[in-house]
C-alpha cells in the first residue's frame, strides 16, 4: 500500500473517491472502514493531499449495505 497514487481533492471528487472520514456524511465510522480493510473487503485506492488513504465510494457503500445487521 505503500506505492498508492496521489490525488488532488479535485481529482478525487471526479473519481468519486473519500477517506475514511468522508465516509461519516453517509452514515459509516472511519473504524469500520478500517476494520473492513483489516478483513480484506476492500483496499485503498489512492492517497489525499496530506497522506490519507483514500477509497471508491461506491465499493465501500455497496458492502455497507451488504453487510448490514
């Protein structure tokens, strides 16, 4: 994961990628994002400006809502 390409804010939006904190505006934890990465449901895509991992939206809300109790 150390070899992630970095994106601007910008083209993060185009690409419809969030951090781990982007995600509480939906409803999800920034932990469970990483519990789920931890288990291997999904991985980061990218890094934002300042480091964060950053994540596809749409794969990470689909196994939210897969995987709901």
């Amino acid at each position: 994961m150390t070899n992630l390409p970095k994106y601007s804010w910008d083209q993060a939006t185009i690409l419809r990628l969030a951090t781990a904190n982007g995600f509480r505006a939906v409803g999800i934890n920034p932990g469970t994002i990483r519990s789920w990465v931890n288990r291997g449901a999904f991985r980061p895509v990218g890094k934002a400006p300042g480091g964060a991992h950053l994540y596809h939206y749409d794969e990470v809300v689909d196994h939210a809502e897969r995987n709901q109790p």
